[in-house]
C-alpha cells in the first residue's frame, strides 16, 4: 500500500541553525515525490519536486531509493521558515498521498 | 495562483443541511481534486477528476459527491453534514500531464454546528 510517513509533528530549531524534516514512504512503482509549505492559513505551494533535483528557498531534498526516504534539508533556518511542511508521493494516476506534516518554528 | 479560487472561503452550517463547496480555475486544467485537511491527518483526497464529467472515488469519498459539467469548474457537495466533515477543503489542479505536481487553491473552512 502507499504510504508516507512525516514521523516529527514538531521541530523548533533556532534561527542559523540546520533543518531536516523526515519523509518516509511505501510505495511499489517508482516514485514521483514532493515536497509542499504552507504558511499560516494560506494554500499549500509546491517547495520541491525530486524530479528536478532544484533548490528552491535554501532547501533541498535528496530521494534514496534504497532508504525509502526524501528529507527536506537546510543548513541555515532562517524565521520566515516557520511553517507546516508536508512530503507527498504521487501514483500513476497523479493522486497525491500526503504525510501528516511537520509544523517547523523557528526562533530567534 | 495557477488561477484557482475557492468558494465560499468560509461557511457554518448546522447539521443534516446540504453544503456545496465550488473550484473555480481559469486555465483549462484537466485534472482537478477535492482535499479535507484535518490535523494529525495532512490531506487526504475526496474526490478527483479527469475531464468533464469525468470523476472518481478518492481515499475518503463516503458523505461526498462531485460533479464536473464544465471544464473550469469543480463542485463539492455534502448532501447532509455532518460533524465530523468539519475541516479545511482544498481544491487542485495538475499543472502539467508531464509531472504530477499539483497547485492548490485558497481553501474553504467549513464549519458542521
């Protein structure tokens, strides 16, 4: 079955400091990942997608096969940061399943 | 914003009355999907479609119907709601058939009493 899992509700981490959200998933085919933010009360925006391997804001995100895993990384946390951060897998049919997401805060 | 609006953005309504929520989007997307969000649960997808008049069953369709008659339009409708379908509804489009990326609109917070 698809699955992904985002096993951190919560990561407070201090301003300049490194970030990493863990996203694991299941899935039988071969895999489209994303990585979504969404900001206090507004729409969800696309971060990244592991297909064009692209730094978007500082952040990046590595697909391991092998792992079964897509963390979201960044090496210097800055406050406009502070969100909620969802890893979502896409199937053959482009239906997205998304994790629980990973509320990050950052402060000063 | 890949032109996507949402309406209403939010909405109370009581128990057992029907509730229809609508998607608006202004580029000829062929696919469109209807997400709740609720804590603990990320998003979770109620229904999709794949052309006019073309839809299907997402993860947790049960109390939820669709329908699609244009192109640019979307509805969500709850034919008697309940408590439990209180939560943030997001409609989406696919941006490209290339990549299954998807673009979302603004949500609408919809409140069962």
């Amino acid at each position: 079955a698809q699955r992904v899992t985002q096993p951190e509700k919560l990561l407070s981490v201090f301003k300049g400091a490194p970030v990493e959200l863990k996203c694991n998933y299941s899935y039988s085919g071969s895999p489209e990942l994303f990585w979504y933010v969404q900001y206090s009360r507004q729409r969800l925006q696309l971060l990244l997608r592991h297909i064009s391997r692209e730094s978007i804001k500082g952040f990046t995100a590595d697909l391991n096969k092998g792992e079964t895993s897509f963390h979201l990384k960044k090496p210097f946390a800055q406050e406009e940061d502070s969100a909620m951060y969802y890893c979502a897998l896409s199937d053959s049919w482009g239906k997205l399943q998304f994790g629980a997401g990973t509320q990050v805060v950052v402060t000063p | 914003d890949a032109g996507i609006t949402q309406s209403p953005r939010h909405k109370v309504t009581e128990t057992g009355t029907p509730v229809t929520l609508r998607c608006h989007q202004t580029e000829n997307h062929r696919y469109m999907y209807w997400y709740r969000q609720d804590p603990g649960h990320g998003l979770r997808l109620i229904h999709y479609s794949y052309g006019v008049k073309d839809t299907d069953k997402g993860e947790v369709s049960d109390g939820y119907s669709v329908s699609r008659s244009k192109t640019e339009d979307f509805l969500l409708t709850l034919e008697s709601a309940t408590s439990s379908q209180t939560s943030v509804y997001f409609c989406a489009i696919r941006g490209t058939e290339k990549y299954n990326e998807q673009f979302f609109g603004p949500g609408t917070r919809l409140t069962v009493l």
